[in-house]
C-alpha cells in the first residue's frame, strides 16, 4: 500500500499533535511529576491569599510577574486537573498557531510539508518543555506572533502579543525591545501593554500588596542576574566553562551578553532591510531565541525549546530551497540527536548542561549565515528588498 503525498506531508503535523495528547495524558496521570505547573498553581494561591510570591534570597520557585500570578487564577479555579489540561492546551495552540502561521508567510510550494518537517525534527529538544508545562512554550508563541504582527505593524495585535508574552516570561524584554527598535512608530502600543501588564495585579489585590510584591519582584531579577550560589544551574554559555572547571567572572560574562546584544540588534536591523518578509521574520525571530536562549542567565535545558521550533521550521526551510548540500543533512541530525540526549539518563547527566548551549550556537550560527548569504545572492541579482 502506498501512502499519497497529502498524507505523507501531514505526518509530521499529526505527529506534532499526538505527541501533545500523549504528553497531556501523561501530566493527567501524575500531575506534578516532571512538571513545573504547582509553581504556577502555588503562586496563583500565594497572590489569591495575599501571600508573600517570591523567595528573593533563594531566586527559585515563582519566578514570574505578579500579573501571571492573577491571570492564573481562572485555572486554578477549574482545578487542579482540568486547570492543569486547560494551560497546557493554551500553551500548545498558541506556539502552534504561530508556526503555521509563519509558514504561510514563507509562501512558495510544500507548505504542509515546511510545517510538518519542521514541527518533526523540532520534537525532540521541544517535548521536555511540552511534558513538564513550561512557560516557555507560551513564550516561544507569544514572542513569535509578536515578531509578524510588528512587522506587519498590526498595533492591536503588537500588544495583545507583548502583553501576552510579558505575562508569560519576564525575558521576553528582549523580543520587546527588539520589536521596538525595527518598529519605532509601535513604541506608544508596546509601553501602553508593558503599562497594562504591571497594571492588572492592582484588580485583583490591594495596592500595598501588590506593591510589596514588585519590589520583591525587581529585587528577585537583579538577584538573579548575579548570584550562582543558590541550587539553579544555569544552561547558558556560562556553564560551558564551569562544567569544566573555567567558571566565568561576571563582569566577563556581562561583556561578552552586551556583545551578543549588540550583534543580534545589527542582524535583526540587516534582515529587516535586506530580506525578504517571510524569510526576514523568521530570521529576526531565530536570531532573539537564540539569544534569549545562549546569553539567557535563568536558562535552563528546557527552555532550548524555544531556539528548537524556529531552528526547525529554517532548517526545512533550507531544505526546500537548497536542492543538496551536506549542511542541511547536518543540521537536521544534530538537532535531533541533541534533542534526544535527554531520553537516556546516564546520557544526559554527561552532557548536561554544557552540551546544549555549544549545540544550538553552531545550530544557530549556521541558520544565520545561511539567511545572510542567500540574501545577499539575491541583492546581487535583483537589488535591495523594499519593505516600505
């Protein structure tokens, strides 16, 4: 029997789905096991009750805006197992959501098959924040639809996306003020959604409360940014050199984020001026993941989900516009078997964490190269993309 193309190129797609429902089911059968959704539900009962949210000295547990805390509580309210079942599908349709919709920007032919491979070879580095619930996913999706509707200059949406992304992380500043410095004209609607997400908590509890819960809040970020004695081991570039025994000083490593931070800012400003638009959203937004990612300090493994799905979607997209070549066939192995590295325990307590930052640098490098040559062969034929 012989499978037709429709259904051949929809694998993927279904794949992508069935993955979702099994590990939706698995959460069901053990709520808290491998999962992060208690510190939500904890810090949605801390904000109800007018509790303290944040362990500033410890800089773990609820890490995230009192305005999550607040519009958390819905869930908690539906209870710990539809509540639990009802984030996890918000999460997953969102970031899903944004996929699709940039492979539609991609244009060209094989759009089911862009989306299919790309969401498949994604899966491996993606499941562990899918299994555990993680913020992470709401995240990648949030920041991804903020990046096309910012491009599109969509207003209504440009701030439905950073709120919602706001809420979901604090580190989607970075996305924020990226989106801010290619779109200066959507600077009033980004500071109006920052305004309204630090606003929301004042509905929900009494101002001296809330109050308090900022101050702990900023403290706690600036906590973190500086301190590595606590239990949290961060995944970024850092650990490359602490896991052998090179820590970095932090001034040092402050230098070379402001670096990176510089250079991403030059590629995005590039992309957006030289790149097509479809290409040139998924480019700028590779280029924020990666950076959220590697020069990210409260990173952790799982968090690579957010490079995994946009590095994934580039790579089949390389794949459908590069007729052979060995980089193509590179990058798609190394992708997935990074991503499988955490499936075998005794594999991953080796390799973690200073395997996946080196992985997804060469990963990402590479996709940004590729973006920057395959521009410039078209500059050379046909002149400078007019954005307008």
């Amino acid at each position: 029997m012989t499978i037709s193309k429709p259904v051949f190129d929809r694998l993927g797609l279904m794949l992508w789905v069935v993955a979702f429902l099994v590990t939706a089911s698995l959460a069901q059968m053990s709520l808290d096991h491998r999962s992060v959704v208690f510190v939500y539900r904890n810090g949605s009962e801390a904000f109800m009750a007018q509790r303290p949210l944040y362990h500033v000295h410890l800089a773990m547990g609820y890490l995230y805006a009192p305005a999550f805390a607040a519009l958390y509580s819905p869930l908690l309210m539906l209870g710990h197992h539809f509540g639990d079942l009802v984030w996890r599908t918000i999460c997953f349709g969102v970031v899903t959501l944004a996929v699709v919709r940039h492979v539609r920007k991609l244009g060209g032919h094989d759009l089911t098959w862009l989306l299919s491979f790309g969401l498949v070879i994604s899966m491996p580095m993606a499941l562990g924040a899918l299994r555990n619930g993680q913020a992470t996913i709401l995240l990648t999706g949030a920041c991804w639809l903020l990046t096309l509707s910012a491009l599109e200059g969509r207003r209504a949406e440009t701030f439905l996306w950073t709120s919602l992304a706001i809420i979901a992380k604090p580190t989607a500043i970075v996305m924020v003020l990226l989106v801010a410095a290619l779109r200066p004209r959507l600077i009033p609607v980004i500071v109006l959604a920052l305004l309204v997400v630090l606003i929301i908590p004042y509905a929900f509890a009494p101002v001296g409360y809330v109050n308090d819960q900022y101050h702990d809040f900023f403290q706690m970020l600036t906590a973190m940014a500086v301190d590595r004695t606590g239990p949290f081991e961060p995944a970024d570039f850092t650990s490359v050199f602490a896991s052998f025994g090179y820590p970095l000083p932090e001034r040092e490593a402050t230098i070379v984020r402001v670096i990176a931070a510089l250079m991403a800012l030059s590629a995005v400003l590039w992309y957006d001026r030289k790149v097509e638009r479809g290409t040139a959203g998924l480019a700028i937004f590779l280029v924020a993941a990666f950076y959220m990612c590697v020069f990210n300090p409260r990173v952790e493994p799982n968090t690579y989900a957010m490079i995994a799905i946009p590095a994934g979607v580039a790579i089949a997209l390389l794949w459908r516009e590069e007729q052979g070549g060995a980089l193509r066939v590179v990058l798609t192995t190394v992708l997935v078997l990074d991503g499988m590295t955490g499936v075998f325990v005794q594999i991953h307590q080796c390799l973690n964490p200073w395997l996946r930052p080196i992985v997804v640098t060469l990963i990402a490098c590479a996709l940004i190269w590729w973006f920057w040559a395959k521009a410039r062969a078209k500059i050379v034929y046909s002149g400078p993309v007019a954005h307008g």
